[in-house]
C-alpha cells in the first residue's frame, strides 16, 4: 500500500458516521505560540468532607450517600433530563421543538475520592462495568427509554464539575443524533453483507497493525483511522456484541484490564491525571439491532504536554474536523508507553 498520501495533507472517512476529517502532518513541524498554563498538583485524598459523591455526605438535595464499599449510583440532583414533563410540541413555520424525557443518574466509580480509573484495580473496575451493565439493562427496560449513554468526563478541563471519579448515564426517550448516525452506517453494511462494520473494520486494523495499541483475547484498543483528537482511542470487543450486557464474565474482566492499561498510557504520556471525555456507543433499546457492535471511545483533549489542549476552532468550527498528527504517530506513541502507573515508578 502506497503510504505517500499519509505524509501530505489528506482527508479521512469515518466509516461510522459518514463524515471526513482533515489531517495536516506536515503541520507538526510548526513552531508553537499557543497557549500554556502551568500544571495544577491535585492534593490526593481517600475522602473529603465537602465532596457530595462521597460516603456518608450530604448531597445539593439534602439526601445523604450511603457509606458505600464500592460503586454507587443515584439520580442526578441537577438532571438534564427528567422522567414526567407535560408532553408538548410546538411546530409553526421552520420552528419545531418537542418535549423530552429521561433519566440521569450518576455512577460513583470508587468510594475513594481521589482514585481514578488507572490509578483502580482491574477488579475494582470490574465493578464498575458490572453497575454499567445494571443500569442498561434497567434503564433500557423502561418503555419510555430508548436509549442508554454511559458517559465520563475525567478532569475539570472537560466540564467535570466534582474530582471524585465517577461518570454518567443519560437515558431518553429519543435516539441521539451522533448515535443514529452510527446505526444508519452500521445498518447499510449489515444489510449488504450480513456481517458487522465493525468486526471487519478491527480485523483488517488487526492484520495492518498500524494504528493497534493493546489487544487481548476479547477486546483491541485502538487509534481509529479517522481520529479527530490527539490522542483518540477506540476500545472494541473482538466478538460481535451489540451492548455491554453480552459480556460474560471473562470477556468483562478483559474490558476491565484493557480499560486500566489504555487509561494508565495516558497518565504516563504526560505524567499527569489525563483528561478526557469517554463513552460508550451501544445498541439503542427500542428494539434489536443486529447491526450494532458496541465500541468505547476516549476523546482526550491534551496536544503536546499536560499544559497544551487541542481546541476545536476556527476551520473546525465552521468546516469540518483537523488534525496535525496522523492517527499512525499517535498509536505508535501510546503503544510505547509502559502499563505500569507513572506514580508507581517514580
């Protein structure tokens, strides 16, 4: 395969969303005049008194947390969604809205303040994907729910408004616009070959080995072809499963381990708690989806060092996506990276 146009300024598909990114390479070689900030040592705690996801304190609502020994979850005292509104539609002219119902509910990760996801046992983050698949499976058994988001915003660079790890699930009675838009590619190509777009996608990415960062058994963590951020990773189960809760026990664990070594590459890029956004794309709940396979993805937002993010403007904002590094230099990056904590080391 020739590889000259990966030196040169080039367009990417993504195969999920129907959409192109721009990737600039040569544009690494630019001196840099952006901004910095200097880095924020976060004191370490197992508990804080006046954090509200912690054992035994009060919450904004006035209920107080159970003294929980592992992961918890609640719904969200400032929900973006609610579960009764007065339904409403409102349609003149080019103006349209309609209500909206849902549940939030947030997942307390640890009880331990200060102990995020690399920084846990593969056990402990086993936990946490067994509450994941809990909160699916009830969720999505709602008839007024249609879809389940799992979602964490790690470091308050990415809107986290409490440093006690922990994530969310937003569930609504609509399907969210990125997510049809994944299930429309994923729907065409199974209708065609009767086989998931993303089963061959990771198997050609397998044989190529070019952009793979982890694998094992069950799962490969990988940075996609089309990547828009830095450092994006994709986590996908070997096997086609349309939703996390197909996982049986020992696939469960492999997503635990291939969880805490990819989020422990990214502490150790830039000795530092990584930012990022992730989430999980899995099988709306309205009906059965053969088509879909269920992937995890990091958007991190972090360029050249702890100090230095990559921010969507100017071009991105008004055009379509960019990026500077190829998807290759990232994984080559990442892949080099130790799987041993930075902090354990020094």
């Amino acid at each position: 395969m020739d590889s000259t146009i990966y030196t040169q300024p080039h367009r990417r598909y993504n195969i999920l969303t129907d959409e192109w990114v721009l990737v600039s390479p040569h544009r690494t070689k630019r001196p840099w005049q952006g901004k910095t900030d200097k880095t924020v040592t976060v004191k370490k705690a197992k508990y804080d008194e006046s954090c509200y996801l912690c054992p035994t304190n009060k919450r904004a609502s006035g209920e107080i947390n159970p003294d929980y020994p592992s992961t918890y979850s609640f719904k969200n005292d400032f929900a973006a969604l609610l579960s009764k509104t007065t339904e409403s539609n409102f349609d003149e002219g080019l103006l349209k809205a309609t209500t909206e119902t849902g549940i939030c509910k947030v997942i307390c990760f640890s009880p331990e303040h200060s102990l995020t996801l690399p920084l846990m046992s593969v056990s402990e983050i086993d936990d946490v994907i067994s509450l994941w698949k809990k909160e699916y499976a009830e969720l999505g058994a709602n008839p007024n729910i249609n879809h389940v988001q799992i979602f964490e915003n790690k470091g308050d660079i990415m809107g986290c408004s409490n440093p006690h790890p922990h994530g969310q699930i937003w569930a609504q009675q609509s399907i969210p616009e990125i997510v049809l838009k994944k299930q429309i590619q994923q729907k065409n190509y199974w209708d065609a070959n009767n086989e998931s777009l993303i089963s061959d996608y990771i198997q050609q990415e397998i044989e190529l080995d070019k952009r793979i960062i982890l694998k094992n058994n069950y799962f490969v963590a990988l940075v996609p072809y089309w990547a828009v951020w830095p450092y994006e990773t994709m986590i996908v189960p070997i096997k086609h499963h349309q939703h996390i809760s197909q996982l049986n026990n020992a696939e469960q664990l492999a997503f635990a381990e291939i969880i805490k070594d990819l989020t422990t590459k990214y502490d150790n890029l830039f000795e530092t708690s990584f930012p990022y956004s992730s989430g999980i794309h899995q099988s709306p709940t309205d009906e059965e989806h053969p088509e879909w396979h269920f992937h995890m993805s990091f958007y991190p937002p972090l360029l050249r060092s702890a100090e230095i993010k990559k921010f969507m403007v100017g071009y991105e904002m008004f055009a379509n996506p960019q990026r500077d590094i190829t998807a290759e230099q990232a994984a080559d990056t990442l892949k080099e990276l130790s799987r041993i904590h930075y902090s354990k080391t020094n």
